[in-house]
C-alpha cells in the first residue's frame, strides 16, 4: 500500500489524497461502509459498487471470526472472495467488540479471553492471533489489537490501557513482519492512537504510533460519547503529531457533520454504521437536512425522496411509498433508506474531495455543516 497528496486546502487541513491497494485505488477522504459479518446490511453488493460508488469497506473480525468462522473463510480463499466484492476491505482487529462486551470479557497481558455473544464459548484474542486471523480474511488493511477505553474513564484507567496497548502493537508488528499474506497480495497494518481524552496521553500515544512508522495510522476511542468539541479536539492534537504523509484513519466517525469537522481536522479515512442503523429505524440524511420518515407530514407527499439524491432510489421512490413502507413494516423500507444513506455518504466526501481540489472546502465545509444539522 501506498498513499500519495493530491491536494490541501489553504483554510485547513483538509487533504485529498489516492490509496494504492492490491484492489485498487481509493480516493480520499473516503467514507467506508460497515460490512460486520460480510455484508452491508441491506444492501446487495452491486448497489455498493454502482449506486453507492463504495471504493473500501469494512469488516469486523470479531463477527468474521465467530461466523462464518476462520476454516470457511480460508477455504474460500478470503473475504473478498466469499462475498464477491473486489474492492479493498479494511478490518478491525476485534477491539472495539471487546470493549462492547465488558460484561463478557477479561484483558491480560496475553490478550484478552471473551465469551460469545452467539453461544457464551469462551475465546481468547491475542495480538498474534489477531494478526493470522486477518490473514485468514485477507483485508488489505489490517488492524492491531487494542483496548478502546469507555467515556469517561479515570486517568488511571487510561493510562494503564494505552500501555497495554502500545504492548499489544509492538506484538502485532512483530507477527505482522514475520507473516505473509495467504492470497497473493500483501496487506498492510494501522497502529491505533489511543488515551481516552487527555491530552498528554493521546500526545504520547500519537508519537509511539508514529515511531512504528507503518503505512497508515488510525485514531480509536473517540465517538464513544464524549462531546463532539472533545473528539474535535483529541483528533486535531493527534493528527498534528501523525505523519504528515500517511493516512489518517477516524475510527466510528459519525454524522455527515462530524465526516465534514474532521477532514478539516486532516482526517482521510471514517468509518459508521450510522447511515445504515439510523437508516433502517427511518432516519435518512440529505444534504438540506435530516428526515425522519415515519412522520406524517411526508403521508401525501409524492416528491422523490431526494431530488438532488445521488442514488437510484432517490428519484425512483416518493417520500410518500418509502412512509408507507416504514409504517407497514416493510423490509424493503430499510434497504431504500440504506441505499439513500450510504450513497449520500459517499457524495458528502467525494464533493469534499472537489472542494479541496478546487481550493474551496472550508467555506463550503462552513455553510454545509449548517445544513446538514437541520431536521426537516
């Protein structure tokens, strides 16, 4: 993998940029659609390519481990190939999940044991064994082991868990640099930033991620409820210290307005299951504000969903059928809203891309971010 800059914009620190994969190229910043247990909920993965215009997206270890399990997926020859998608996936390493099953799971030093939320057998993922498991799916970006502090969390906590962490890395690059790819391609390791959100510790944390100097970073334990000002902040003070020629990578980030704050902050990569969980429960983003479909004022409006839509289902459905559907309880409700979402999604970051290229992202970053908040 390999990462080039395109562009910056004068205003900010917003950065265009191109991504060299094994399965292609990827044009940052670029939004990244949640596939957990390989698939998009909702969402063939033709209208991922063609409609949406998804160029990577994201899987969970944690999910791909327990099913399909490692045995199918290295029968299969990969991710990629399973689910018939050729496009670059990115996968956590399991830590994220980790930290949602604090009731279920204990962390050492080795690693940290869990039991399943499927059927309660107990596991243990280490930082060696988390690496060969990403080797097993074939990711073309990988991740290392982590702890994603909760918020908030004494400075105790979080100073004892970045330490783990840091460990846990150095583990994973070691396993990393010893292992291959089992496909025919090279994948490629993120460290993760962590620290909660103090300040010295997310600065320490940031320089020891940068003194790995792997091929891109990422920035984890934000948007777990902290205050949007807060991730701001924790994400500009860290994004100062990493490299100036790597990508950035904003873990569970988050509403268009926070997609937009922080590529001004210098991020290049976000990933949220935001566009597609709000999706399914009636909630669909525009760029003129946010709907709630299940309301009655759209009953008798025959309008296209979105009329400046980028999507198929924005023009071909009314605001009216897609209530109706919602109200009735149909499935097919959610994958329009989906499909909606995740296509606005990859608008918002290609036309951020436009602007940067043009010079002009940060006013029109200002007025957008006014837009996009209002409910409509």
């Amino acid at each position: 993998m390999n990462f080039k800059i395109e562009a910056r914009d004068a205003q900010s620190k917003a950065r265009a940029g191109i991504i060299n994969t094994a399965h292609g190229i990827i044009q940052t910043p670029i939004f990244m659609p949640v596939g957990t247990v390989a698939s998009v909920k909702g969402v063939h993965q033709h209208e991922l390519k063609d409609d949406i215009k998804a160029r990577i997206i994201l899987g969970n270890t944690y999910h791909l481990y327990l099913r399909p399990g490692l045995p199918i997926l290295k029968q299969a020859r990969g991710l990629h190939r399973f689910m018939g998608w050729d496009k670059p996936i990115l996968t956590d390493s399991g830590g994220y999940q980790v930290y949602s099953l604090a009731t279920q799971r204990k962390l050492t030093e080795e690693g940290v044991k869990f039991a399943s939320h499927i059927n309660g057998a107990k596991h243990l993922f280490t930082p060696e064994n988390t690496i060969d498991t990403q080797r097993i799916i074939g990711a073309d970006i990988m991740m290392a082991l982590d702890e994603c502090t909760p918020y908030p969390c004494s400075y105790e906590y979080a100073q004892k868990s970045m330490g783990l962490t840091h460990r846990w890395l150095d583990r994973c690059c070691v396993r990393a640099d010893e292992t291959e790819g089992l496909y025919g391609y090279e994948q490629t390791l993120f460290p993760i930033v962590q620290g909660s959100t103090y300040k010295d510790l997310r600065m320490q944390s940031a320089e020891y991620i940068a003194s790995k100097n792997r091929e891109g970073n990422a920035i984890g334990g934000l948007s777990v409820g902290e205050p949007h000002e807060v991730m701001y902040e924790m994400t500009e003070l860290v994004c100062n210290i990493l490299p100036q020629d790597k990508p950035r990578y904003l873990m569970g980030v988050g509403t268009p307005v926070n997609i937009l704050e922080s590529i001004a902050l210098g991020v290049d990569m976000m990933d949220c299951v935001m566009p597609t969980r709000n999706a399914r429960n009636g909630m669909l983003f525009t760029s003129k504000g946010i709907m709630n479909m299940k309301n009655e004022k759209w009953k008798d409006d025959f309008s296209p969903i979105d009329p400046d839509g980028t999507s198929y289902v924005d023009k071909a459905y009314s605001k009216a059928y897609l209530r109706h559907l919602f109200v009735a309880g149909e499935r097919l409700a959610g994958q329009i809203a989906s499909i909606h979402n995740l296509a606005f999604y990859l608008w918002l970051v290609t036309e951020a891309r436009n602007k940067i290229v043009e010079n002009t992202f940060n006013a029109w970053k200002n007025k957008m971010v006014k837009e996009l908040a209002v409910r409509l």
